[in-house]
C-alpha cells in the first residue's frame, strides 16, 4: 500500500541518536506493507521512505557514504501528520538498511524502513530465556519478556491474562529471539504489536 500524504502536512524526522533532523521538505512519499496476523506472531509495518535528495535549507547530506551517522540502520524516523495538531503514526519506524546513494541523474532517495521487529530480527543462539524449572507454570508474558531483552527490545507493557506454560519452552533453531517472542504469542492467539513511543 502506497500511502500519499501530499495531501496533508507532513513532518518527517530522522534521529541519529543525538538529534533529529528535520527532512519535511524532502518527503515524497511513504509506501507501507504489512504481514499481520500470521504465525511470526507480529503486526509490524515495513516500506519505503521516499525522499528528493537535493532540497534547499536542509543542513546535512544525504548521500549516506559522506554522512553515515544520520542514515544509519536502526535510526529512528519520526513521521506526523497534520490535523489541527501533529498525530505521529502509531507504529515506530527505523532504517532498516543504508539507503541508495543520490547522484546527479537520480535525485530521490529511498530509505527501507520498518519496525523494531524486523530490524532485531537475526540469528541467534538456542536457549532458554526464562531459566524455568520444568513444571513450574510460567506466563507467557514472562516467556515473552525474556525473550525481548534478548534481543534487545523492550518489554511489553500489556498482560497476556490466563496463558500459563508448565514449563519455559527453549528455542531449538538458531532463528531470531523475536521470532520467538512472535511465536509464544501467536500460539496464545495474540499479536505483538510496536507503538510509535517503542512499546510493545
């Protein structure tokens, strides 16, 4: 789904980690997809930024071989929207790749972007995260918590009511510690689901 805000005013930020960038003059367009309710256990969005490259009064470049820090993977972009006040978007997104470099004859950048699910999502070793004795009941939100700090992403702040495990289950493969943070939820007919402040 290509989403056109021309429409609309539309502030976009781009956060190093120090400081946002403000690149609302820049924006094209922002095209997003979604593979919700599947057995990954997560709704999460994942597109395209669009940019023009070469826009007057923005400070930095945006050729991300002389200005790494800013379009780095895992930076935060901020999207808003206009409507008598700015709403963001209710899902956080980050640069999940370098976008391609702009030259002369192609002046319009496109930064994949995502979620904190699929930036984190990578191969990691078989364990057991919640260290449970087997027999002792364990809530899947504890199952699911472990496995997020894991991989490095915060815990939830919802409940998942009236779904104990006798026991925490290991991962066997060496698939992503947020894979199977997905999959904990989704064999309790839940969806994980990241919002624009980061939590889950």
């Amino acid at each position: 789904m290509t989403v056109d805000l021309r429409a609309i005013p539309v502030q976009c930020l781009i956060n190093d980690g120090t400081d946002d960038l403000d690149v609302s003059a820049a924006f094209l367009s922002l095209s997003l997809e979604s593979a919700a309710w599947d057995e990954t256990g997560w709704f999460s969005l994942r597109g395209t930024l669009r940019l023009a490259a070469y826009v007057e009064g923005i400070p930095e470049l945006f050729d991300c071989r002389r200005n790494p820090g800013r379009w780095s993977p895992g930076n935060e972009v901020s999207l808003s929207l206009w409507f008598g006040s700015w709403v963001p978007l209710p899902t956080r997104l980050r640069i999940l790749r370098y976008p391609n470099i702009p030259y002369p004859g192609n002046r319009i950048i496109d930064v994949p972007v995502g979620s904190d699910s699929d930036l984190l999502n990578y191969r990691a070793p078989e364990g057991d995260p919640g260290g449970v004795t087997y027999g002792t009941p364990t809530s899947a939100a504890a199952v699911i918590n472990a496995a997020l700090a894991q991989a490095g992403a915060p815990a939830l702040v919802d409940t998942i009511a009236g779904f104990d495990l006798p026991f925490s289950p290991e991962k066997q493969t060496a698939g992503s510690w947020i894979g199977y943070a997905g999959s904990v939820a989704y064999v309790g007919r839940r969806v994980l689901w990241q919002q624009a402040d980061g939590d889950i």
